[in-house]
C-alpha cells in the first residue's frame, strides 16, 4: 500500500514533469518564502525561527549554484557571482539579526526571479512569489 500523502504525489508529478526553468522559479519562490519567514521571525523576536528559515534559504541558494550548467559559462558566472551576493547578505541577516542586509537579498532574488520568469514557457509566471517584498 502506498503511503504517500496525495500532495506528496501531486507535486512529485509536478516537479517531475515541469520544464527546467520552472522548477528554478519554483526553488526561487521557495527560497523568497523562507526570506519572508525569516523576515516574519526576526521582527518578532524569534532568532531560532529566523535562523532555520535563512538556512532553509541558503540551502537553496547552494543547490542552484552547485547546480550551474557548465556548458553556458557566462550564464553560470553571472549566476554564481548573483547567488554569492545574496548568500553574503543571508549570512549578514544571520549574524547580525539585520533586516537591511535581508531585505538586500530579497531584491535581488526577486530581480533573478523575474528574469527567469520572462524566459518561462509560456511567458511570465503568476506564482504569488513573484510579487515584491
């Protein structure tokens, strides 16, 4: 017997499925969430929750870098060097509970997001993340 949940499937279909550039505009919605959250936690004073959150983030952050395509080298570049700033500002908003240098990563984030979002099949993406924040 399968004891999945059916979202579980659902979204294994999905992820399985979707093109290459969904699923990083997927990750970078997942990823923005989490800086909201951490966001959320830090004005009310939770370090733990903000900490878990940004290191949800950074997770992210580090699987889309180690996951560059060599085979397009300035695109890659360009994104390491982009996933680097951010991944510095997360560890400033860590360590020094600093909403400017949170705030700093979710620009960029949000400008990354809305670039693969205009290469999507199919144009732009109506995902909620999209939104600034």
């Amino acid at each position: 017997m399968d004891t999945k949940q059916p979202g579980q499937q659902y979204l294994k279909i999905m992820v399985e499925t979707a093109s290459p550039v969904r699923n990083i505009i997927a990750l970078y919605e997942k990823c923005l969430s989490h800086l909201r959250s951490a966001r959320k936690s830090l004005a009310a004073g939770e370090i733990a929750l903000k900490s878990e959150s940004l290191c949800k983030a950074m997770d992210i952050l580090f699987y889309l870098d180690n996951t560059l395509d060599s085979a397009e080298p300035k695109t890659a570049q360009s994104l390491h060097r982009s996933y680097q700033v951010i991944l510095a500002q997360l560890s400033l908003a860590n360590s020094g509970n600093s909403l400017e240098a949170l705030g700093q990563a979710e620009k960029w984030l949000v400008g990354l997001l809305r670039a693969w979002q205009g290469i999507a099949p199919g144009g732009e993406n109506q995902g909620p993340a999209g939104s600034s924040p």
